[in-house]
C-alpha cells in the first residue's frame, strides 16, 4: 500500500514565504505608482502654470511702453526739434505778414505804381444794384481812362461783391461780364452773397484788400453812399502814416433785444445789463489803417461777427491798440456843410 505524499514543516515553511514577500511587493508598488501619478500632476500642473505665467508676461510686455533705443530716442528728439523749428517758422511768417510780406498778394488790373497807395475803397453792391452802380459811375465814381489815372494817384475803387450761393449761375456770368467791361469788380470768392450774410462780408472785404493792396488805408463804403471824393482824399493824405487808425463817426446805441425788430441783435445778452453798444464806426463809411486791415485778414478764422457789420468791426477793434478818430465829416446822415459823404 503506497503512502500518501507528506511534507514536512520545513517545506510548508518554503511554500509559504513567497506569499508573504508579495504583499510588500504590491504595497511598494502601489505607493510607487501613486508616486509616479502624483509627479505626472505636478509636471503637468507646471506646464500649465509655466504657459499660463508666458501669455501673462507677453501681455505685459504688450503694454509697457516700449524700451527706446539709442536710435529711437535720437529720432523722438529729431522729431521734436523740427516740431519746435515748424512752430518757430509759422511765428517768423505771422510776424512777416503782419509787416506786409504778403506771400500772396497779387497785383491787380490798374495799379500802375509800386510805390504804397493811399487808400483802397471798397464800395458794397449785390446782383440787383446794376442801375445803381451806373449811377455812381455816372457821378461821383471815375470810370475807363479817370479809374486808372485816379489809381495812379494811388487812390484804387472798387465795387465789393461776393458768389451766388449756387456758384457759376446767371447772377455770377451777370457780374463777371460786367467786369470784364469796367474793371471796376473786387469779387469776394469766399462770400456768398445774401443778406443774412451781410456782417461776414466786412472781414472778407479787409482781408482781401488787404491781400491784394498795399496802401495806407481800407475804405468799406455802403451802397446807398455818395462820396466827395476828393474831400476824402484830402483827410487820408493828412494822416498818412498814422498806423491804427480806426476812422469814421463814432456812435453807440442801444441793442435791440426784441426778436422781429428792426436791428435785432440775436446775441443781445453779451452787451451787459445796460443793453448798449459799445462805441463804434458807423457801417456807412469804416476806415482802417494798413495794419488793422493786416490784423483781420490774419486773424480772420478766429473773428466772431455779430448781426451787424459795424458793431462786429468794433468789437474786432476793442481788443487792439487802435487809435479812434471820431470825425463828424464820415457822418453821411448829418446836415453839416463839410462832409464827405452823404446819403444817395
């Protein structure tokens, strides 16, 4: 009879220390696993704070200012120096303009001479005065052959117009063939011709004398002025050489706040409690010295114009060192004896 396999303590023993030895085994390997995912983590974690912190630092450096070189900071001075020379140049030519350094004046039909001209007069007329200006050039106004030699006497008049307000229409080809015949036309490109246009007209009528001419003095004349010429050339030759000189009658008055009068001034309230108009030369007869006239023309983009051509003319002169001439004989309405003007 066989016996039945046996073993002994010592193998049992054997057998059984693989057993044990597996499970540090599996612990060590499940810590070493864990280990391993725990570093992936980080890695990765590490990754995306590394791309995170590389778009904030780009987004940064977007918006610092940029750091200037040697070359970029000799250009920004470069730039600033010929900022500086641009400013200094547009000084140069204010000042050369103010003395009559005009670069675009242009001689006109007529003026014969160089030499400075005693007065320009700017005689106001629109599209529907065309028997009116033949009056005055049947009377007081020289015409052909006695315009020019008058402008040798360095006395030049002219009839002061502006554009259609639909430019080259009938009205303008009216004005231009009558022109072309009696060259007696300042035409005023830049005005449009219309009554409620009519205290612009003023500045663009200095302005553009004062481009054209250089004379002693500007005249601005209304339409409804008869003038004694001759008596007004004998008061402009005794003050020739009177800079800033502001000539004509002298009035004020009051302001007319009520809307649909005659007179109405829209910006009534700037006058003061009073309501009063400062003093000022009556719009029918307005001299200005060569530099005042200069004055205008330059600061003309910056000229604030009431309702009415006089009163803005006066507020223009307020703020120079104009000298005023109140002279009773530029009163056209007055009944003195001796007055060069007076109402046609």
């Amino acid at each position: 009879m066989e016996s039945l396999p046996t073993t002994t303590k010592s193998e049992r023993r054997w057998r059984s220390k693989p057993l044990q030895s597996s499970k540090p085994s599996l612990v060590l390997a499940f810590f070493s696993c864990v280990a391993w995912l725990y570093v992936a983590g980080r890695l990765w974690q590490d990754a995306e704070n590394r791309t995170l912190l590389s778009n904030l630092l780009k987004m940064n450096a977007a918006q610092r200012p940029k750091v200037l070189t040697v070359e970029d900071k000799l250009a920004v001075l470069q730039c600033k120096d010929l900022e500086r020379r641009i400013v200094e140049a547009e000084m140069e030519l204010t000042l050369a303009k103010s003395q009559g350094y005009l670069k675009n004046r242009l001689p006109q039909s007529g003026s014969s001479s160089d030499r400075k001209l005693l007065a320009v007069i700017g005689v106001y007329t629109g599209f529907g005065s065309r028997l009116k200006r033949n009056l005055f050039r049947g009377s007081w106004m020289p015409r052909g052959d006695a315009l020019k030699k008058l402008e040798e006497r360095g006395v030049v008049i002219r009839f002061v117009i502006g554009r259609s307000a639909n430019r080259g229409d009938s009205l303008d080809r009216n004005i231009d063939g009558e022109n072309s015949s009696t060259k007696d036309f300042l035409i005023l490109e830049d005005h449009e011709e219309a009554q409620e246009e009519l205290p612009k007209k003023a500045k663009f009528f200095f302005s553009t004398a004062a481009q054209n001419w250089d004379a002693e003095f500007y005249v601005k004349v209304d339409d409804n002025i008869n003038l004694d010429l001759e008596g007004l050339i004998g008061i402009l030759e005794h003050r020739r050489g009177q800079d800033s000189s502001y000539m004509g009658c002298m009035k004020s008055g009051d302001v007319i706040t009520e809307e649909g009068r005659q007179w109405y001034e829209p910006e009534w309230w700037k006058f003061g409690d009073e309501k009063c108009y400062f003093r000022h030369a009556a719009g029918a007869l307005i001299i200005l010295s060569k530099n005042l006239a200069q004055y205008i023309n330059i600061n003309s983009a910056s000229l604030k114009n009431y309702a009415h051509d006089d009163v803005s003319v006066g507020s223009w002169m307020m703020g120079l060192q104009a000298t005023y001439i109140d002279d009773n004989r530029f009163c056209c309405s007055s009944i003195k004896q001796d007055k060069v003007c007076s109402l046609a």
